[in-house]
C-alpha cells in the first residue's frame, strides 16, 4: 500500500436473517488510497476484518449492474462510487432501497426478474423470417429512436430511486417500462398490442408520479422516466381511443 | 427449515431522507394552494349569481390583509409549480427532433416558460384592455 | 405464470390532471396576480377591472363563461388528484374512501361551476 493511504469509516447496515430480528449498523475502519471505489472498501472488510459480510459484485467496472447499493442513501454502483469523495467524513451502505433484504447488502430481486420476463423483453416480428430471406433490416435512425432504452443494464438502481414501487411493490416499476418501450418503438417489433395490456394495467404505468429520481441515478442515462411518462400518454389515448377504433388494443 | 427470512424495510418518513424527494413534495404540495384558490374563484362566481351587493361583500373581502397574505402566497406557490412543470416537461413527452438532432432538456423547459410568460402577458393586456 | 391484468381507469383522471396542471401552469399566476393582488389593491390595472358589470358581461359571455368553467373545474381536478397521490406518498391509503373525497369533492366543484354558470345566464 502506498504511503497516502489514509482511514475512512464505513458503515454498513448488517442484516443475517438467521439471527437479527432486524437490520443495524456497524461501523468498519477501512485503509484505503485514492484509486479505491466504495466496492473496494467493501472487499476489504470482507477480506480482512469480517468475512461473513455478504453483498454482489462482478465486473468492477458498471456495466454487470451487480454491485448496486446505497451509498449515503442514494442508490449508486459501488464500483464507480469512490471512497476519497466522503473521506474524512463516514460513508454509509446500505443494501439497495424498497427490496426485501436477504443478508447484509444482498437484496432479493425475484419480483424484478419477474417483471422483466412479464414484458416480453424480445423482439416479437410480424413474420417470422426464414434464414434464407435473411436479417430484419433497420436503418440508423429506427436505431436511434429506441437505442438510449436499450442500455440498461439492470441494476436496479432506479427501483431503490422509485418511492411509488417501494409504496407499491407491484408496480411494474422503471427499469422493466423502459425496455418495455425500447420493445415497442423498434421498428422490427410487433407486439406492442400485448404489451400495453401491461401498460395500461393497475400495475402499470399510473402508478408513477413523475418523481424524476429514476433517471437522476439511472448510470447509462436510459432515462426511465421518460419511458414510463411517453407510456401514459399511449395509455391514455389508448383508453380513449378504444372506443373509436374497431379493434384498438383494448380488452 | 428454509433459513431465509426476507426483511422488508419500512417507508415511513422516505421523503425526508433525500432533498430529492423534499422537493418533490414541495411542488407537490402547490396543489393545496391551486385547490384554494380554485375554491376562492368558486365563491366569487357563486356570490356574482346573487346580485350586485353580493358582489361587492366578496369583492371587499379581497381586501382583507389576511387574503392579500394568502394571495402572494399562493403566487409564489404558483409560479413555483409553473417553474416545476415545465422542468418536468422534458421527461414526459416524446423526444423533439431539429434539424437530426435531439433538443436538450433546458430548450424544452425554457420554450414553456416563454410560453407561459408570453400567456400570462397576453392574459393581462386583455384584462386591462377590457376593463378599460 | 401469467397474471390477468385489470386495466386501470386512472387515464380519464390522470388527463383531468394534466389539463389542470398545463393550464394553471401557463395562466395561475398571472390569474392569482390580478384577482388576489392586482385589484384588491389596485396596482397596475383601472379600479373597476372587476366591477359587478364588468363580471357580469364577462361571465354573460359565452367564450367567458368557458374560461371560468375551464378554470374552475381543471384546477379542482389536478388539485384532487395530486392531494389524493400525495396521501398515498406520506403512507395514509385510504383507497376507495380518498378517491371519493378528492375525486367527488372535484366533481361536486365542476357541477356546482356548471350550475351557477348557467344561472347567471346568457
């Protein structure tokens, strides 16, 4: 270790389901240099003064969506998230807001894989295509117009942003409405009737408030709140516009 | 026995633990102040259906200090929720595309505050024009 | 796995919202300025801006009889429904109860708009 190594304090909120009632807080003296994110921090204690702390990480370098936590109480990825910028001050983790906590910083993400699945994160064509008659073509501006949606990485750090999916946790919720509508607006896509059934549903998009907190967090500037707000107004049209269509995409 | 015990953390209290979130509750909270004075308005109209000097008891009440306190009040309320509207504005609508370029966020915000200005100037020349 | 889903009825509101917010967004202030401030205190426009003649023709009119009911009515209706999610916000979901205090209260303020609208007459 270089010699400006200094120490920080990190408290982490600590939960075993095995033995605590609830969640409390405990604090570690970490030595720590310029270069070490809040994940590294978090290695360390692991690695050296507790090694039954728990929490998730892969790639250390944001793009797994792995290591999301809440940093100071904002939801942040610990990779990118650097010790210096709280030193001398005490920096407080915690595992990712409005998720039932499993251990430690490891949260329970099962409702979330959920609803990713629900919204039928794939293309849907019209027709299916033969090998033979090729690829599905798109031009660089049918590419762009969907391509911002299509970054996320699932950290889930706009969920732990979303006060409405921690009020309610059916909520379908930002991550899952924004791949949702990078489904819908892909020119190749067909299935947008189906899914704004979701959309439209007490589950859905209605349920958020235009908080913002979402796409403040949000790492790869995806900007789920947009997703979710251009979804109300589809919504609403749609609702309205049932009864002027003969088929429209109502039930 | 499955050992797994999921701990479901409590809301109570989440807007005061992010400024956020305060904020979001402030311009929220500019709803009271449009209720109020939807229902002041309200009150008016319905003392102008009961004649002249009905009117005028409603009218004179206006004058009253504590309705003029409750008027800057709400102006400021007002002005704060047409700042908050049109900051919001941008995550809400599809994106605007000029000359294949997107339109930053600050561009679309200031367009609706212009056009607010510009309404609101419009709407007091009018008053001042008919009540001349 | 796949749940049925109920289509939620929030659009008619959530649009009464918007229109509500849109319009006291462009015209509140300058509305609270000149009836709140500007003539009770007569600043900047003539004395009788608001005189019972002059309101009454205005409200007399067809096009301003809209504009007060336009006013009145979305301002109660985005007022109901942003107080009513509000609640929901600082942990009071009081469901179907709420909906009917906000959501009616805002109905029972259009009709009452309505009403005296045409009692004043044409």
């Amino acid at each position: 270790m270089s010699e400006n190594q200094r120490i920080i304090e990190i408290e982490v909120l600590r939960y075993n389901p095995e033995t605590d009632k609830e969640p409390s807080r405990q604090v570690f003296e970490v030595p720590f240099t310029d270069d070490m994110s809040v994940l590294q921090g978090v290695q360390y204690i692991k690695d050296y003064l507790d090694g039954s702390l728990s929490f998730r990480w892969s790639c250390r370098m944001a793009i797994c969506g792995s290591c999301g936590m809440m940093i100071n109480g904002e939801p942040s990825l610990s990779c990118e998230t650097f010790l210096r910028d709280y030193y001398p001050a005490r920096v407080r983790v915690e595992a990712l807001a409005h998720f039932p906590i499993e251990k430690d910083l490891v949260i329970n993400m099962e409702g979330f894989i959920e609803k990713l699945e629900s919204i039928q994160p794939y293309i849907i064509p019209k027709e299916e295509r033969t090998l033979a008659q090729g690829e599905y073509l798109q031009t660089p501006a049918q590419l762009a117009s969907y391509e911002q949606f299509s970054s996320c990485i699932n950290c889930m750090l706009c969920y732990a942003a979303c006060p409405q999916f921690g009020l309610n946790a059916e909520f379908i919720g930002p991550a899952a409405m924004a791949l949702l509508h990078r489904y819908n607006i892909d020119s190749r896509d067909a299935g947008k009737a189906e899914r704004m059934e979701l959309v439209n549903s007490e589950e859905g998009v209605f349920n958020c408030t235009a908080v913002g907190y979402c796409s403040e967090v949000c790492p790869k500037h995806v900007d789920p709140a947009n997703a979710v707000n251009q979804n109300k107004t589809n919504s609403a049209a749609d609702y309205f516009l049932r009864f002027l269509t003969p088929k429209g995409g109502a039930k | 026995m499955n050992k797994r015990r999921p701990y479901v953390r409590p809301m109570a209290g989440w807007w005061r633990k992010n400024p956020f979130f305060v904020e979001y509750m402030i311009h929220e909270g500019t709803a009271l102040f449009v209720a109020a004075y939807a229902l002041i308005l309200l009150t008016g109209l319905v003392y102008l259906s009961r004649g002249e000097a009905a009117w005028n008891v409603w009218l004179e009440g206006l004058k009253n200090p504590w309705y003029i306190a409750f008027h800057w009040l709400t102006l400021a309320a007002m002005c704060y929720h047409t700042y908050t509207w049109f900051k919001i504005m941008p995550r809400t609508m599809p994106p605007v595309i000029v000359g294949g370029k997107r339109l930053p966020d600050f561009a679309i915000t200031g367009s609706g505050l212009a056009v607010a200005a510009t309404a609101s100037l419009a709407m007091l020349g009018l008053v001042w024009g008919m009540a001349r | 796995m796949k749940k049925t889903l109920k289509r939620s009825n929030a659009p008619i509101f959530w649009a009464l919202f918007g229109a509500g917010g849109m319009l006291s967004a462009l015209l509140g202030p300058i509305l609270v300025f000149i009836t709140g401030l500007a003539v009770p205190l007569g600043m900047l426009l003539p004395a009788d801006t608001m005189s019972y003649a002059n309101m009454l023709t205005f409200a007399q009119n067809i096009i301003g009889k809209g504009f007060i009911f336009a006013i009145i009515s979305l301002f109660l209706w985005h007022a109901a429904h942003r107080i009513f999610h509000s609640l929901h916000d600082v942990g009071i979901h009081a469901g179907i109860v709420a909906k009917l205090i906000f959501y009616g209260g805002a109905m029972v303020g259009t009709l009452i708009t309505a009403y005296t609208l045409l009692a004043i007459g044409f």
